[in-house]
C-alpha cells in the first residue's frame, strides 16, 4: 500500500545498487526522512542494507524480495 509521489504518476523509485541489485522504493519509504528526521546518509545506509536485514527476518527466501 502506498500512494502516489505528489506532482507526479509514480508510486515509488527504482534503485540500483554498485553491486547491480536492484529495488523498488514505494513513496512512503521515499517520505520517511522528512517525517522521522532521518538523514539521507542513514537512508542510503537503508537500502544497502535491506537484503541482509531480510535474509534475516526471512532465512527460507518464501518472502517476496522488491530486489
């Protein structure tokens, strides 16, 4: 669930990693910095992160990875 970036038709972004994995990053989680003050180093520290903290939270892979 998510809602549109304001001015615009898009849902979200997608971003590419250098190590060439890829994301889809919905509006909300485009928001989050402005609502909870997180800074844009800690946004980017974020999504890199984000295959390791799944691979923990869902160790089988049954969860559906947006990379």
């Amino acid at each position: 669930m998510s809602k549109r970036s304001s001015g615009t038709d898009a849902w979200g972004i997608l971003a590419e990693l250098a190590n060439g994995k890829r994301m889809t990053l919905l509006a909300g989680f485009i928001i989050r910095p402005y609502d909870n003050f997180t800074t844009p180093r800690q946004l980017l520290e974020m999504i890199q992160d984000w295959p390791e903290q799944l691979a923990k939270t869902d160790p089988s892979g049954t969860l559906d990875s947006p990379i």
